[in-house]
C-alpha cells in the first residue's frame, strides 16, 4: 500500500468513526429526550423501499464513478469530501 493510499484509507476510517459517534449521540439524545419507540421508528424507515431508493439514488453516482473510472481512489475521494471532518479532541 502507497503512503497515498493508506492516507486515503485512513481518511476512510476517520469517516467512518466520526458517523458512529453521531450515530450513538443521536441515540443518547433520543433516549434522554424520552422518545418513545425511536427504534421501531428506524426499522420502519428502513424497510420503506421508496426511503431506500433515494438514500441509494444519493450514491449512484459514486457507485457509477467507481465502476467507470480506471482510478478507484478518485471515486473514493467523491464519498469522502462531503462528509464532516472529525473534531480533534482538546
């Protein structure tokens, strides 16, 4: 692995951890706030295919890109730019 590609996997990974966070705030908020049967809300929007078809309509275009491109990391640094930079701890 490139020093480029690892950067690149690294950025991946930031990403990723930085949206579990949210993810487990968000939950944190929403059993705080006492709302009740939030999870059975979550399960019913996933399972709601017109839902489903447009959060898959958000990365087709990636999807396209990578199958069309000769560089995978290009269609990498698609997913990647408009997602939140983690915050640096104080």
């Amino acid at each position: 692995m490139t020093k480029q590609e690892r950067k690149r996997f690294a950025a991946v990974i930031e990403a990723a951890e930085c949206l579990y966070l949210e993810n487990i705030a968000l939950k944190i908020v929403l059993e705080h706030r006492g709302v009740t049967h939030w999870q059975k809300l979550v399960d019913r929007l996933l399972s709601d295919p017109e839902i489903l078809a447009g959060i898959h309509l958000k990365f087709r275009n990636l999807y396209e890109n990578l199958e069309r491109t000769p560089d995978p990391s290009a269609a990498l640094d698609s997913l990647l730019s408009p997602l939140p930079r983690p915050k640096k701890p104080h």
